[in-house]
C-alpha cells in the first residue's frame, strides 16, 4: 500500500493498493487496520461486486465490524473507505495479477497529491505507457478510457469486410 504524505484537498486519490488476491476475507482486514492506524476507525467500504470473489455485509477486524457495501456502479479499480468521523479514503486497487513494477508505479501516481488521473486511466497507464511515459504528467487522452474507448496513438479497428476475389 502507498498513501499520500498528505491528504491534498484536490487530489483525486489517497493513495494505491495492491492485493495479491481477490479474497476479501483474506485482503481486507490487513488493509483496514493500516487505514485504521492512518486515518482512525473505519467505519465502511465500498466496492466494486463484480472484481471480488466473495461478498459479505460486514467484516469483524480486531474488536469492530466494519460494513462492507459492493456495488456494481464503484469503478473495479477503487475502494472506498469512510472513518467513523465521515472522512472518504479513495484508494487505487492494482489488480492481484499486475507485476510488482506495474503495481509499484501505480501505486506511487496514486498516493502522488498532485495527480489528477482517475483509478482507470493510472491502470492503464501503469500497464501500456512506456517507462518515460509513465512518470509524472501521464496524458489521459494516450490510454485506454474506463468506457473501451480508443487510443488517440491507436487507430480505431473497426472490422472491414474483405472484397469479394475477382473471378473470372
């Protein structure tokens, strides 16, 4: 994991995380107790249902419960986090599959209090933009948009029936 020295008001992210796996029971609890000694209690999650294997309402870490919320509308490469005192924690999740280079560069643009890209365009930066392309100042315009858009460098590909052969 990888937060921000700082919570910058116009930030975008508060930092990155990588799990090694898409067990919740197995990868949360970890990641609630560091958020815990950061930020103070944690109250809630939110996440994305489709990314995760298992789905359950509420998680006891340590002497609290936390409720967990899945959602089909949270973006897959986010987590949500709420501290009992109402603070929001949006948290870059690098899928469990990415390299540690992938990971460690997505979680450094993340926890970074002057980026302003969103979770899916630092993943697919992190994952396509050649190593220069991948330090500060990363353009969204040059990576793959969270709908499947296209490239601006990548021509559509559109599929173009083949002509009839010429027979005669």
């Amino acid at each position: 994991m990888s937060l921000a020295a700082v919570r910058a008001s116009r930030a975008v992210l508060d930092g990155g995380w990588w799990p090694r796996s898409r067990d919740p029971v197995a990868e949360l609890p970890g990641l609630i107790l560091a958020l815990n000694e950061r930020y103070g209690p944690i109250r809630q999650l939110m996440l994305n249902s489709g990314t995760w294997d298992g789905h359950f309402r509420r998680l006891a870490v340590g002497t609290r419960v936390v409720r967990v919320g899945w959602f089909s509308t949270v973006d897959p490469g986010m987590l949500i986090a709420t501290t009992e005192r109402g603070d929001q924690i949006d948290l870059l999740v690098v899928p469990p599959e990415a390299t540690a280079a992938t990971a460690d560069t997505a979680m450094a643009t993340a926890a970074d209090p002057t980026n302003r890209l969103r979770a899916a365009a630092i993943l697919a930066a992190s994952r396509t933009a050649p190593a220069a392309e991948r330090s500060e100042g990363v353009d969204p315009s040059t990576v793959w948009d969270n709908e499947g858009g296209h490239s601006a460098r990548e021509p559509s590909r559109r599929h173009v029936p083949a002509e009839p052969a010429n027979t005669l």
